[in-house]
C-alpha cells in the first residue's frame, strides 16, 4: 500500500515579472505554491541575489564585509562590475546613501549621474534604493527615472506619501517600482492599490513588505510575508500577487551583533565568520517566507545562500557545498576560560 501525502491546492499565483531589459533582464516570480513546495506547484523562477553596493564610501562597516571591497568602494561603477563578475550577483543595488539629509544630501542630478555610470559599467538588472526620506527620495527617485528613460531601473522605496510622483515617472519613463510599507499587510495592499489607481500596470511593482535584521523585527516580518503568501496564493487577493523583496544585508550589518569584534564579545566566537552566518541565516529565513529577491552584502553568504536555493530547488547534497573561506587572520577564543562556572562547584556531595 502506497503512502499519498496531501497536497494543498491554491486558487491564485505569483506574477512574473521582469527586471532589466534585452538578453540580461531576469524574470521573478511565477509560483503557484508555498516556497520550494514544489510537489504543490510550480515554482519556474528561482529566488535570485542583489548585492549591494553604495554611493559612497561606507563609515561604519565591520573589516569583515569591507574586506573584499576596499579596492572599489570609491568607485560604484568598479564596485558593481566587481559583484557581478567576480562574486555572481544576479542584480545590483545601488543604495543611494549619500542623498539622505541627514548625511550629505547629495542632489538628485548627482544621483542620476552615478546611476548612469553603475547602468554602464555592468549587464544586469540595477535596482536603485533610495534613502527612505519621503520628501528626498520623491526628488532623486524621479530624476534618476527621468535621466535613465527606457532602462526599466526598479526604483524605491515608494509608500503612500510620495507614491503619485514617483509612480507617474516611472511609467512615463519605463520603471518598475518598489512598493513599501512598514510591516503590515493591509498597508501592503493599500500602496499597491494606490500605485495601481495612478495608473501603474502590476505587472510593474515588486512588494517590499519591511526587511528586520535580526529577533522580532525578523519574526514580525517573517510573519507578515507569511500572510502576503496566503492571501495571494489561498485568497486569490491579486493586490498581492506579487514577488517580493528584502533589503536584508543593509539590515544585518547594521546590527551591533555583526560589528562587536572578538575583544569586546568573545562569547559570540570569530566575528567574520558570525556576521556572514548571521546574513545568510537570515536570508534562508526570508526565502521560507517567500522571498524573490534577496539584498545581500558579503560574497561568502552569497555563496552558502546561492548553494541553498540550488538545493532546495534541484536536490543534492549539502556536504557538497564549500565552507566560509575567510579573508580575515583567525580569531581564536578560548571558551573554556569565559564559560561561567558550574553552579555546583562548592560544596556538591
């Protein structure tokens, strides 16, 4: 007698949609079932990885993820063409850093311009990531889809506050966007109903449903992504029928976890080798969540996460996948010496 396990049925599915133009465009999305369920569904499209780079030179980065970039961080353009040849990113994000108010407030021409250089230099999908500045981003956001007409850039964040002008470039110019709300799926629906209101086709918007680095801010968004599957998958809502996307390496490394170095935390052992696991952990979490398409920083969690998503897509086996390869001299923590002692060392009969 045979074993027949249940298989769920779904009444909608994830639109495709495609990044990028011409023989390097990437096409997302398109499942029919749960992530990886493939005995449920189809899943045509695999996840794909963005590295990031940014605009300018980064401040506060531990050497761990700096380390293999210290050659191109003053030049995007080198930056980028170095992710995508040497380290196989699938798509480039360019984050937009420097035109936050806060930190250099850079003008939206100067925005346009490294966007122009990035889009040159390399052959694959570029998202551009603004700085989360409503009133900013709405400026720069629509310069760069002006200057770059008929690049199909995927630009963001967009919420409801600087929707229409964001949105109305976009499709004057030929961009897909990002849609963003704070971790919560009925806000979710809301800016893509607006979007789709404007006037912009569906077939042009990506979800970003807010990324948490690490604890609950993980576990809240995990959730919520949850329930963006359900509802487009078993509710058939196709307001959210849509892929989806984490900014997840910004967000891990900015984490002071990622950053303590093995003198100020040794109980949290070999800080590069800690802050690269903590991202591709982290990552895997959001593929189970439904993930399209994963914001990465360090070469080495791109590696293990790529080896993942092969895995789970076409089988194999895990003892086949490289370790980390450090880049970085070994820390060594002596454990033994910083482990509290047994409760009972005095006076145990």
């Amino acid at each position: 007698m045979s074993l027949e396990f249940f298989k769920e049925s779904y009444s909608g599915g994830i639109k495709e949609i495609t990044l990028g133009k011409g023989k390097s465009s990437v096409t997302v999305g398109g499942e029919t079932c749960y992530p990886f369920y493939q005995f449920e569904g189809k899943m045509p499209n695999k996840p794909k990885i963005a590295m990031e780079i940014w605009d300018m030179e980064p401040d506060e980065w531990p050497e761990s993820a700096l380390s293999h970039f210290k050659d191109v961080v003053s030049d995007p353009a080198a930056w980028a063409k170095k992710c995508v040849d040497t380290f196989g990113a699938d798509m480039i994000v360019l984050q937009l850093k420097s035109t936050d108010p806060n930190i250099k407030d850079s003008s939206p021409k100067d925005a346009a311009a490294t966007v122009k250089k990035v889009s040159k230099a390399v052959n694959v999908p570029l998202i551009v990531w603004g700085s989360a500045n409503v009133q900013k981003d709405e400026e720069v956001l629509k310069k760069v889809s002006e200057e770059c007409e008929g690049a199909n850039l995927t630009l963001g964040p967009v919420d409801d506050k600087n929707h229409k002008g964001i949105g109305a470039s976009a499709m004057g110019f030929g961009h897909t966007i990002i849609s963003s709300s704070p971790i919560d799926v009925n806000l979710a629906k809301q800016v893509n109903i607006l979007l789709e209101n404007l006037g912009v086709s569906m077939d042009r918007i990506i979800i970003d449903p807010t990324t948490g680095g690490l604890g609950y801010g993980m576990e809240y968004s995990y959730s919520v992504m949850e329930r963006l599957r359900m509802a487009a998958l078993n509710q058939g809502d196709d307001k959210l029928q849509l892929p989806l996307i984490n900014n997840l390496g910004n967000e891990i490394w900015k984490c002071k976890e990622a950053k303590l170095s093995a003198k100020e935390a040794p109980e949290l052992g070999d800080p590069e080798k800690r802050g690269i696991l903590m991202e591709a952990v982290g990552a895997v979490t959001y593929l189970m969540a439904g993930s399209n398409i994963l914001i990465m920083r360090h070469p080495e969690a791109v590696k293990m996460v790529k080896a993942f998503i092969d895995l789970c897509s076409d089988g194999g086996s895990a003892t086949d996948v490289a370790p980390i390869k450090k880049e970085l001299a070994d820390t060594k923590v002596d454990l033994a010496k910083i482990s509290p002692k047994p409760a009972c060392e005095e006076g145990c009969s």
